[in-house]
C-alpha cells in the first residue's frame, strides 16, 4: 500500500498562489487561480501540429454523408 502525504503536494504549489483567494465561481475567470506556463517551445510547436491534424481529420470525417458510419468503418471495420 502506497502512503501519500498531502503536505507534499501542497508544499509544491507554485508561490503566489493564495488558495483562499480563489475565485468562488468560474464566471470569475479562471477556476484555477494561475495559468501554467510550464511549456517550451518545443510543447507549443508539438501541440500546433497536432491541433491541426486532428481538425484536418474532423473536416475530413464531417465531409461524408454519415459521418458517424465512416468513422466506424474507418477504425472499427477490419476489412476498411
């Protein structure tokens, strides 16, 4: 059985961040009370090409009579 100790996650949170001055409702803002800016470059070019992949397939797959069906046959038929 593995022990978390919860004061090491709360001994991690990123300075500034005062948890009771969260916002109390999401129309506040933010849900979280600070933006991660953790990313490199390199994350922010990964993250681009792959965005526009996916909605070049999303295009694709909206483009058929029946989307739904392509889809299925695409990734769940064997003989597609």
């Amino acid at each position: 059985m593995v022990t978390v100790n919860n004061s090491d996650y709360y001994n991690n949170i990123p300075a500034g961040r005062d948890l009771n001055k969260l916002p109390n409702n999401s129309s506040a803002g933010t849900t979280v009370g600070y933006q991660y800016d953790g990313l490199t470059e390199e994350d922010r070019f990964v993250q681009k090409v792959l965005q526009e992949h996916y909605d070049k397939v999303y295009k694709e797959n909206l483009s058929h009579s029946d989307p739904m069906a392509y889809i299925e046959s695409k990734y769940c038929d064997v003989t597609s």
